[in-house]
C-alpha cells in the first residue's frame, strides 16, 4: 500500500513537471495568449529596431548589433537570420531603418540603414539587397556619408507605392548642431531618392537628396495616403510629431516644438513648419511610428500609432477628417514592457510592437484594444 502510494506521488509530480515544462516552451515560443488581447510573440531579442511586414504575411525585424530576422507571426519562430557583419553598434548606431520595395514578393529588394567604421570615421549609408534563395545577396550602396555617433543617426525609412517608387529616409544631426540648417550635409535631414539610389529630378534642391531640414533625431516614419508623418525626438521635451513639406525647415537647433517666444523672428524669416503636436515640456522620447485604419481595433481608426522610449508607452494620436491635425491623444501600455522602438500595424489590424530595454527584448502582438 505504501509502495503504491509512493508511486501515485512520483507520477503525479512527473505529470506536473511536465505540464510546466510544456507551459515554459508555449510562452517562449510566442503561442501563448495573454489578457486584453495581447500575446509575447517572441523574446530573447536584443535591441531590435525597425519592424516591417511583407506581404506574404511575415515579419521582417533589424537588431542593432546587426543581424536581419524573418519571423512567422503565427508561431513566432524565426524562419530566417542573416547578419551584416561590417555592422558597427556604438551607442545608439548600428543596424537600424529596414523597409521592402512594394514588390518585394517579385523583386526580393530589402533596404537597410546602418552605421559602420569607414577611412572617413563613423558613418551611416543605406543598402539594397536582394532576398533569394533563403539569403540576402547583392549589396548595394545607394547612398553613403551621413554622418553617424554614439547618439541621434534617425534612421526609419519608408517606400511609396507608386510607379516610380521613392525612397524616404531619416537622418539625425549626429550631435553636430551645425549640419540640420546646412541643406548640403545629409544629417538633421528627411531624405528622398529613387529607388536606385539617384536624385529625383523633382527634390527641392537640385541634385540633392534632401527633402526637408532642420530635424534633430527623427525616429518614426510612415505616409498614410499623400501625408509624410515623422515622429522626432527633441531635446529636452517638445517631442514632435511633424507633418513632412517639400522643401520645409522644422527649426532644429534655432526651434524647440511650436514657435514661441525669441523663436518667433527665426521661424517667420525661415519659413520653419510647426508640428503637430508636441509633448510640452516633458521627454518621452517619441520613436516608432504607423497609421491605423482598420475595423479591427475601431477605436484606433484614423489614428497614428507611436512608441515612446523613456515614457514606456504606446500613444494613439487620433486625427481629424484632413489628417492634418491631432484631436486627441490615449496612452496605453504605460511600463508595461519597458523602453518600445517600433510599432508595425499588419492589414489585419493587428499592430506588433518591439521593445528597446537590451535584456530578453519581446516582439509583441495586440489583437484588440489593450
């Protein structure tokens, strides 16, 4: 009789142990779903940076330190890994802005930003390669020399869908306050080029890149319909979210957020764009940034999604009829997670976010409203 009870016990705790077990490995992998619709699609990452979704349906990721990650958004196990070994992290540079051509599907064309050690010093460029055979082959430079530091290289890119599709990408002022004003440097900048690489002959400035001037660190990119939204960091406070003109000055360093004050005289001679909207005084470190249209979370429709660093937060900011103006601002996920980079919004309405904390990183998903 004690025998058999012995052994009832040492199945039971064998049963349990392995019920914990099969528990630990559900939630690692990313099949484990949470309250209020939100699940840990994957974890163990390490500053991940920019997310984007091809349309076959994974997500495409960049870590900083290097290394591009193909991710099936139903199991979360990565699918594919590539690193891009002349990648050099510093600081906040390293492997950042990720996007794909419109055709992706077709073309495999894939498009990075990242920092690396030149003759020159620390620079940024960004590179084409195409995605064959389960690899990432054919670098090509389009665009070299920005300026890059242990803090402010921007970079989010974006691709229009268009006949003649553009490349938008965002530089930040490398901690050189001198380079946003000048419209002949890259850095402080919202760049544009072919998609090849070369100049648009309809660019501002002739034979230049430059699309707009006078950003600090501009984190956050997306064009939802004809409207370029960039999010920017500022200084200390007067986070912005700016409505991106050709050819527009946004007032870095001259300009902190709105115009005010001794500011006045420079914004009126300089023809400088106000944003948006801006966090007043206080710093939240505004980054990622996507629009969200879909029935699928209804509250969110017609609104910009943005990710905050230092506020640990996602913030919808919803817009007016135009989209040309905020009429209301809702934070959810308040330290939750900690420090989020990027947010991703899928055309189911599902929006991924990543976090930014450099320990066991987590990749995000929420399927209704949080």
């Amino acid at each position: 009789m004690i025998i058999a009870r012995h052994l009832y016990i040492t199945i039971l705790a064998a049963t349990f142990s392995l019920s914990v077990l099969a528990c630990r490995d559900k939630t690692t992998h990313g099949a484990a779903s949470t309250q209020k619709g939100i699940r840990i699609l994957k974890d163990g990452l390490t500053f991940p940076w920019d997310i984007t979704l091809s349309k076959d349906g994974y997500l495409w990721m960049t870590e900083r330190e290097g290394k591009i990650l193909r991710i099936d958004p139903s199991t979360g196990k990565t699918v594919f890994s590539f690193t891009i070994n002349e990648v050099e992290s510093r600081g906040e540079g390293g492997l950042l802005g990720m996007a794909l051509h419109p055709h992706f599907l077709n073309n495999g064309l894939l498009y990075v930003v990242y920092d690396y050690n030149s003759n020159d010093g620390y620079r940024e460029k960004l590179v084409c390669y195409t995605y064959t055979g389960n690899a990432l082959v054919k670098p090509i430079v389009l665009l070299d020399g920005v300026h890059a530091a242990g803090i402010h290289n921007g970079s989010r890119l974006w691709i229009t869908d268009e006949a003649s599709p553009k490349i938008f990408m965002s530089t930040g002022d490398a901690s050189n306050q001198s380079l946003p004003q000048q419209t002949n440097t890259l850095n402080g900048k919202i760049l544009r080029v072919n998609i090849d690489g070369t100049i648009p002959s309809d660019n501002p400035f002739p034979n230049n890149p430059v699309w707009s001037f006078g950003h600090r660190n501009p984190q956050g990119l997306v064009l939802a319909g004809n409207i370029l939204y960039a999010s920017e960091h500022g200084p200390n406070g007067e986070d912005e979210v700016n409505i991106i003109e050709k050819g527009r000055n946004y007032g870095w360093p001259n300009v902190e957020g709105p115009c005010n004050g001794d500011e006045i005289a420079f914004c009126k001679a300089n023809n400088v764009k106000e944003p948006i909207w801006s966090s007043g005084d206080n710093t939240i470190a505004v980054c990622g940034l996507d629009y969200y249209n879909n029935d699928r979370i209804t509250a969110w429709k017609n609104s910009l999604l943005m990710v905050t660093l230092k506020n640990s937060s996602l913030r919808q900011l919803k817009l007016s009829s135009d989209r040309r103006t905020i009429t209301d601002v809702k934070t959810f996920l308040k330290d939750d997670y900690g420090r989020l980079r990027d947010v991703c919004v899928s055309p189911d309405g599902k929006v991924y976010i990543c976090t930014s904390n450099g320990d066991n990183d987590k990749l995000i998903e929420i399927s209704n409203l949080p």
